[in-house]
C-alpha cells in the first residue's frame, strides 16, 4: 500500500512539476498572461511548484526504506525519473500538439523501464 500511494503522490507532484516548469510556455495564448513580465510568470511558476513539494515531500518519507517505506533512496530517485519523464511526454503530447512522438522516442522510454526492472533486480 505504500508503495503505490508513494507512486501516485509522485505521479501528482510531478504533475505539478511539469505545469510549473513548462506551462507557461503555452499559457501566452490568454492574452491577459502575455501582460506579464518575467518575475510574474516566475512567482506564478513557484506558486505552482509549491504543490509539487507538497506531494513530493510526503511521497518520499513514505516511500523511504528508513522510514517503513519500500523503496532506498536509489530506487525512489529512479521511479521519481521516469514518472518525470512519462508526465512530460503526456503533457507535451496533449497540451502542445505540435510535438509528436518518434520511433527514437519510445526506444528511450524502453530503456527507461529496463533502468526501473535493473534497479530493483537483486
């Protein structure tokens, strides 16, 4: 049970994470954001982020081995790493239809999952 509410506050805050850190990039098309100067869209950004930590934070203590979680630390950075980067291309593949995603693409995200079963291989 730990473990998957350590995945899924991982899966929220890296959510989160994403729209903090590339939202923006996107949100020029409301026209009152494009009024902003850089430190607005900064301050805006952390005050998105600020969700991040607030499930980033808990998912680790849960999840930490020390702490009666399932994971070492190792292995909570590497599932961390990949929630990260599965949540990017989501975002990327539905909020900026530009994007599209390549054989190249999917390879690497194979290598990702084998990273994920060699972590935690004994």
């Amino acid at each position: 049970m730990k473990a998957l509410a350590t995945i899924g506050l991982l899966v929220l805050s890296n959510t989160f994470m994403v729209v903090a850190w590339y939202g923006h990039l996107k949100f020029h098309e409301w026209k009152w954001f494009n009024k902003l100067g850089l430190i607005s869209i900064v301050l805006i950004s952390w005050g998105i982020a600020l969700f991040e930590y607030m499930f980033q934070v808990p998912a680790n203590k849960i999840g930490f081995r020390e702490n009666g979680g399932p994971f070492s630390l190792i292995q909570l950075k590497v599932i961390q790493e990949v929630i990260t980067l599965v949540v990017f291309a989501i975002f990327t593949l539905v909020v900026f239809k530009t994007e599209t995603f390549r054989t190249n693409h999917i390879i690497s995200f194979i290598f990702l999952v084998m990273a994920v079963y060699f972590m935690f291989k004994k």
